[in-house]
C-alpha cells in the first residue's frame, strides 16, 4: 500500500503500474515528459506501406502508433507498432539511434503512444518493416494493456471498456469501420436521389410515431416535463407538410425497454419520408438501398449471418399479413370475422392476449408467435391490421387493413413502412382510439399531438414514409451476434 499524502484514500497499484509511473517520473524530472508534446507530423500511413511496399521500399517514412510488441536484443530491437488501420515492424538499433535515445526506446513499454521517423525496408526473412532512426514517446501508457495472446476476451469487459476491445481485436475495429461506411453508403444514395437531410429534436413534449414507453425527464428553465423520442416520425412529417418534399434523418431515438442481442434503450433510426409515393415506393426504394449497401460495403450482395446465407440480389418476397399468418399457422383470420372468434383461435393455439386486445391486435400476435422466426431471406409483409398502425393510410378496398409493410430478413423486423395517413379526420380519431388504450393501461400507447394535427391540417401531399433499423442492418452486414457489437458504447448495467 501506498499512502497518499494529499489525504485521499490510499490506493493499491500493482508492480507494473508502480513501474510505469516510476519511469513517467524519470522522464519528467529528465526534461523529457511525453504529455507536452502537442503534435506529431506524421506523413504515412502504415496501410499505405504495406499495400505499396515497392513504391516505399527505401524511403524515409514518419508514422505513429500505439506499441504493441517490443523484443530488446542486446545492441538492436526489434518492435512493432500499429495505427488505425495496421501494423508494421520496427528494427531499432544503438547505431541507427544514438547511445541515449537507444537507451530510452528500451524503457518504452507495450502501449505507449510513439512517433517514428525510418527507412523502409524488408528484412532478410522477408517482412516489412521500419528502419529507426528517430523514435520519440509522444504519450505513456500507464495502465499494461491485456496478456497479447489472449487479448481482451471477456465479453463484460469488452463492452465496458470498448477503448481497450479496440486496440486488442482488429475484428472489433474493422466492425465499426464497416459500421461508418454503411452509413456513409446510405447517406450517399439518398443524397443522390434528391433526399435532404435534416435534424429534428430529440427533446419532446409529446413522444409519438411509435408504440414505446419513453424515457421522461424534467427541464428546470422551463418547469416543465419533457421526454426523449422513440420516433423520427412525426417532426420529419411536418417538413413534408412545409413542402420539403424528400427529407431523412439518422439519429439516436431512446425507448425505455429491456437489454437483449436485439435491443438497447439507445438506438440509431434512419427515417425517410417522400411525397406523392405510397408504400409501394417505400418498397421499391428499399430493395434498391439494401443492394446498394451490400454491394458497396461488402461488394456482393449475398450476404452470410451465423452460416445463412441470404441474397439480396433476388426480387424480395411479398406476403400480406394475413397470408403469412395462414400459411404458417394454418389459422385463415379472412374466416374470423368476430373478436371472439379470434380469442378463440387464440386460446386454441396457446397464444396469449390482452383484454383490451381487439381482433387485428391478435392477428399480430399470431405473425409474432408463428411468422417472424420463418423470415429468413428478404421479405416484405404487408396489409397490416387497422388497430396496430394508428399513422398510416387505409386499404380503400379493405378498411380494416392499411397500406402498411415491414422488411424482414433473419427472422428480425428491419424496417417498417406506410402509405402515410393524411387524413387529419381519421388521424384524429386514430389518436384518440390511442388515448383510449392509454387510459386502459397501455404505456406504449400514443397521445394526440395537436401540433402535428395543426401540421396534417394545413395539408400532407400524399406520402411514403419508412424506418430502418441501422443497428440491426449493421448486424448483419457485419455478422455480430448482438446488437452490443454494432454500438460502440452499450448500455450497461453499473459496476457498483
């Protein structure tokens, strides 16, 4: 134990750490402390040197990185360091670097943060490496970084401390890089397809266009209760009405729910609306970004998850609701024409329901309990029951049904689509069959949004609007197996 004259508890740091210090210390009383050094002109990058290793070979290179291996043999040594994108091997030795600064370089530790100026070179057993002939220290790493072999595995501590999961697993780095070039990809076709991107508040009075229970809290200048979004949805719609005509926002939407491989209270939603389409369009534009994406990403289209393989080059399946609910549960809701008919196919196949559940909420419980796990390639299911999507348009021909779909792939719902509803009449009594549930007991429910009802008042053209899951997406084009994999820093239950 170590006591702490400043009074603050004493604090146990282990033989390495004290060590590190210690060496901090010496270089600091040496007029060489690593922290005031501001820049470093770094002129290559070590991907650069390994893909154009001819061009480089003999030339005097200045690059940077985090230490990750150091061998010291007597006059020379041999280490290796690693940037943002790879690594390379130094060859550093006392005639190349001097009496002092050789001595220095051998005090260095395994991830320190160091600048090296060098001659490119291939040594005899043909690997590339760095000739030194100026190495400087240009931050101490004080903490040992985890044992090399084994690297940073357990999934708790990777999560927690995703800084450290991204220096010891290239995977883990290369997953988040596919993750910004994703999004980079989808920004780029609806940029160039006449999409305008827009911000809208993530602080609200009244938290619409979805069925989730928000997160509240309270703003002191104002005294009033306010709430976190769940949805893009209902601020993106007021734009089209304001005559934006094409607009999409990727943001952060928050829903106070549980923790599972699919679902973090914290997400990322991408929502697009466009006016005079309808969800026919949605349909179209979806099919067409997902193999963009694909194919500029990963550069084919077929994609493979936990071993599935799933095309996204073929024309995506199209299945109404209720031909998929028939088709895998063999119950045919054209025939039911009564809530108790349907509490009674309900009980029939163990399928539980809720007493304020009317008969198209049933409908979806059967699609969640027989359907969705079946979902594996693209496919698009449509016609969705009246009492499960207050915001959008109705079948003319079926007014128990909407113009409604929802991407599927994997089994996992990627994306959910309307043909707007822009009838401020009908969205008026939508909300208020939705205050109705929420005075039932109903916490996901939606309240009436009387700006949003000034907004479909003044006049929505006719309009297609959707959702994408990012996180979901990113998932599968990344094959990680939760969606704590794809966001860099999860939601995790406090240590203490």
């Amino acid at each position: 134990m170590e006591n702490n004259t400043q009074g603050t508890p004493e604090i146990k740091i282990s033989d390495v750490m004290r060590v590190r210090r210690e060496k901090l210390a010496d270089l600091q009383r040496g007029g060489k402390d690593p922290f005031i050094n501001v820049k470093y002109d770094r002129d290559t990058k070590i991907i650069d040197i390994i893909n154009n290793f001819d061009e480089f070979e003999g030339k005097e290179v200045s690059i940077a990185g985090r230490m990750m291996a150091k061998r010291v043999m007597g006059k020379a040594s041999f280490g290796n360091v690693s940037d943002k994108d790879a690594n390379i091997q130094l060859y550093v030795s006392r005639d190349n670097l001097g009496d002092e600064p050789y001595a220095d370089f051998k005090k260095f530790d395994i991830g320190d943060i160091i600048g090296v100026k060098g001659e490119v070179f291939r040594t005899q057993r043909g690997e590339m490496s760095v000739k030194a002939h100026e190495i400087i220290l240009l931050a101490k790493s004080l903490k040992p970084l985890p044992e090399k072999w084994h690297g940073l595995t357990d999934t708790d501590a990777r999560y927690r401390q995703r800084y450290v999961d991204l220096i010891m697993n290239k995977d883990v780095k290369d997953t988040f890089i596919k993750r910004s070039k994703i999004i980079s990809s989808i920004r780029k076709y609806l940029d160039e397809r006449g999409f305008m991107e827009v911000e809208t508040p993530m602080l609200v009075s009244n938290a619409g266009g979805a069925a989730a229970r928000p997160f509240e809290t309270h703003f002191n200048a104002l005294d009033e209760d306010f709430k976190l979004r769940i949805s893009l949805e209902l601020y993106l719609k007021r734009l089209i009405v304001g005559g934006l005509e094409k607009v999409y926002e990727i943001g952060r939407v928050f829903r106070n729910e549980g923790l599972d491989t699919r679902h973090n209270p914290e997400f990322t939603l991408m929502e697009l609306y466009e006016a005079y389409t309808d969800y026919h369009g949605m349909m179209d534009l979806t099919e067409n970004l997902y193999r963009h994406v694909a194919k500029e990403v990963l550069g084919t289209t077929k994609i493979t998850y936990k071993g599935i393989e799933m095309d996204l080059g073929k024309p995506f399946e199209r299945i109404t609701m209720l031909d998929a609910v028939k088709k895998y549960s063999g119950v045919d809701f054209n025939e039911i024409t009564t809530l108790e008919q349907a509490r009674k196919a309900a009980d029939e196949h163990h399928v539980e329901y809720e007493p304020h559940h009317k008969k198209g909420d049933i409908l979806s419980l059967f699609f969640e309990e027989f359907v969705e796990d079946k979902l594996i390639q693209p496919t698009f299911v449509t016609d969705h029951p009246v009492e499960i999507s207050p915001l959008t348009k109705k079948k003319p021909d079926n007014p128990d049904y909407v113009e409604r779909f929802e991407f599927f792939m994997n089994g996992w719902e990627m994306a959910n689509a309307y043909s707007e509803l822009n009838d401020p009449i009908d969205q008026r009594e939508r909300f208020k069959a939705q205050e109705e549930l929420l005075a039932q007991g109903d916490e996901e429910a939606n309240t009436t949004d009387e700006d949003f009802m000034n907004a479909l008042e003044i006049g929505m053209p006719p309009t297609g609007g959707i959702g994408f899951g990012i996180d979901r997406m990113c998932m599968l084009l990344t094959d990680s197996a939760a969606i704590r994999d794809v966001l860099l820093f999860p939601t995790m239950k406090p240590i203490d």
